[in-house]
C-alpha cells in the first residue's frame, strides 16, 4: 500500500526498538522503517537499549533520519540502536535482590515520546512482553520477528537466522580440512536455545556425520557406532554438529552460571566429544561458535527480509493494523495475530523435510 498523496495519513511519530538477543540484520530493519515511514512524512524515534531506554529519565532515544539510519547500515551486524535480554519491566531486578514492576515508567516513557505506534524488533520472548505492555498501556503495536534460533512461530524466516547458519556451515568448511589432516573427530557446538535449525540446517549444508539437536533424543552409543563405521569405510575424521540445548547422558541440560547472575547454555560439546572419544578411542576437539554466529555481516536473504519485513510493519500502522506480526510464508510477507506468534514456538519437526534430509543422506541423528 504505496503512500497516496492525494490522501495521506495524518502526521505521525513512530516509536522503534530492538528487543532480545542482537543478530545481523537489524539494522537493516531499521533502515527499512525509516525509509517507508519517510514516505509518509512521519518521524521514528528510534529508542535506546529497547524497554530500558523507556524506563530512563529523560528517555533515551535518536530521531532517525536518512543521515543516521541510510543504505551504509545495511552492512553493519547489530544494532545501532542497543538492545537487552535482561530486565523484564514486570518484574525488573534490583541491586538489593528484589524484583520490581516497572512496567508503569516503561509505558509513561512512551507517553513522554509522543509516539503513536510502536514497532518492536523482537524473538517469541520479547513479543509477550511487549504485548503485555502494548495492553497494559493502550499502545499501538506491531512486531517484527528476529532470531538466529529461528524458533518464532508463524514465520519461515526470521531476521538474523540466515546469516546465522552461513557462519556456521563456514565453520564446518574450514574444520574440515584440519580434521582430515590430523585424523580427528570435529565437534562443532552452535548456538539454539530452544530449537535446532541451525544445528540441522548448518549440519546439511555443511557436510557433518552427525547432527544432535533437542528435539531428537540421542544415545551416544549410536553416534559412536556411527563413526567406528566411517573409520571402517575409510575415513579417517568425523564432523559433529551439536545444538547447545541438546542435554548430557543424564538428560540435564548443560548450563553455566554468568557474573550478572543469569544461566546460558553452553559447554554440551565437550561433553559429546569426551564421550566420543572414550567409546572409539578418537582424538578429539571442540569448537564453539557462540556469538560469532550473532556478529557477523548480514547476508542478501537477511537483508532482503529484514526490508520487506520493515517496509510491511510500517504499512500496518499505515492500515491501524495492530497487535500483529509481519511473517514470511510461501514466500510472501504477511501478518498475522500476536497472540498466536506468543503461545506457537517453531521447533524442528522430526519429521519434516530437512530431518528426512538428514536422514536420506546417511547423517546419523542419534537415534539409530
């Protein structure tokens, strides 16, 4: 829906923020948003360290324009406006331990903007708080998925998670020489909180013997049967591609505990690899990528949806379309309901295409 300028919408001030984890592809999300919404004659303020910036006083945010929000950012991984995982505003922690609600400041702070709508950059996470907010306060919302995790229901694609597995398909590609030349078994441990796309997509693409994400349970013995039959093939190495959800032999979840007090996944790799090596007397190494997986330069298909999907969420406010979701689906972009995006996560199906994938290609997913 083109800007009509016979009949354009009133003057509006449009609130942007990126919320959760950062992935590539935000920025260019912002540019989007600033250049559609330029069309209309509207301003965005773009606000600052997401939700904390609105609990600030004064609030602290950019009025974006071509010069601070054109082409250039495209290229830039992150996101020029700051985000945050941490500090949930119902229930916000404190230096002396306690958890307060500061949702009130949060949607006083929108008040004190101006702002008519709000478009939150967000995963499954943000979007219930958001939308928790957007009811509490009488805002106009809309959301746009991101994630590297790529587990945000009602969408194929979210921003972020493209280039997140051209990270790590670019990391087999480089393990696998070095795993060859020293008769090694590679253990490639990547990030999915919840959910093994990247795991599984990377695995395909990057030629591993075995893939182990959290929706498949896995015995090791099975993995380990795997590569005793490579060796007996010929091979002399072996690649393992493990999401960091994926649990130990005792089915806990492998955590670590971080100086600001909040639990990360991580450390699962080295796990499967002392296994691994135990069983079949391999030598082994671990690689975990972690945040280079979040850093890097945008890929054209994130840049591309990270656009379209800015252009649609302007378009909304635009028709007062709100409490939605812009998605991509049979290769459209589309929008639909908040409230179904919130209670439907995207896990890998175990029977879908890329498992059956897997699957037809010889990799061993742990359950053989």
């Amino acid at each position: 829906m083109p800007p009509n300028p016979s009949n354009p919408p009133p003057p509006r001030t449009i609130g942007l923020l990126t919320s959760g984890g950062d992935c590539a592809g935000l920025n260019a999300v912002i540019r989007a948003v600033v250049a559609r919404a330029r069309g209309y004659g509207w301003t965005i303020h773009g606000i600052h360290q997401g939700t904390l910036g609105l609990m600030r006083r004064p609030v602290e945010f950019t009025t974006l324009d071509r010069r601070s929000a054109g082409t250039s950012i495209l290229r830039l991984g992150g996101t020029i406006l700051g985000t945050t995982n941490v500090g949930n505003p119902f229930a916000f922690p404190m230096p002396d331990g306690r958890a307060v609600d500061r949702s009130a400041e949060v949607i006083e702070g929108v008040r004190l903007l101006g702002i008519d709508a709000l478009i939150g950059i967000g995963g499954d996470g943000s979007f219930a708080i958001l939308r928790r907010l957007a009811q509490q306060g009488g805002i106009p919302l809309v959301g746009i998925p991101k994630t590297i995790d790529n587990d945000v229901g009602a969408t194929e694609r979210s921003v972020g998670y493209d280039t997140a597995v051209m990270v790590a398909t670019e990391a087999l590609d480089r393990l696998t020489p070095t795993a060859a030349s020293h008769a090694r078994v590679m253990v490639l441990e990547v990030m999915g909180r919840d959910a093994g796309h990247i795991a599984l997509a990377a695995g395909i693409a990057g030629g591993a013997d075995v893939i182990l994400i959290p929706e498949i349970p896995y015995r090791i013995e099975a993995v380990a049967e795997h590569i005793e039959r490579l060796r007996r093939d010929g091979r002399n190495f072996a690649l393992v591609v493990v999401a960091e959800a994926v649990p130990d032999r005792t089915g806990e979840r492998v955590r670590r505990q971080q100086a600001s007090g909040t639990v990360t996944y991580g450390g699962v790799g080295e796990i499967i690899a002392h296994a691994i090596a135990t069983l079949t007397g391999a030598e082994t190494r671990v690689t975990v990528l972690g945040h280079v997986q979040r850093g890097s330069q945008p890929t054209w298909n994130d840049r591309l949806i990270a656009q379209a999907f800015g252009v649609h969420a302007v378009d909304l406010v635009a028709a007062g379309r709100y409490d939605r979701m812009v998605a991509w689906q049979n290769r459209r972009v589309v929008d639909v309901p908040l409230a179904e995006v919130i209670d439907r996560p995207q896990t890998v199906e175990t029977d879908g295409p890329l498992v059956l994938t897997a699957r037809g290609l010889g990799i061993c997913l742990g359950d053989g």
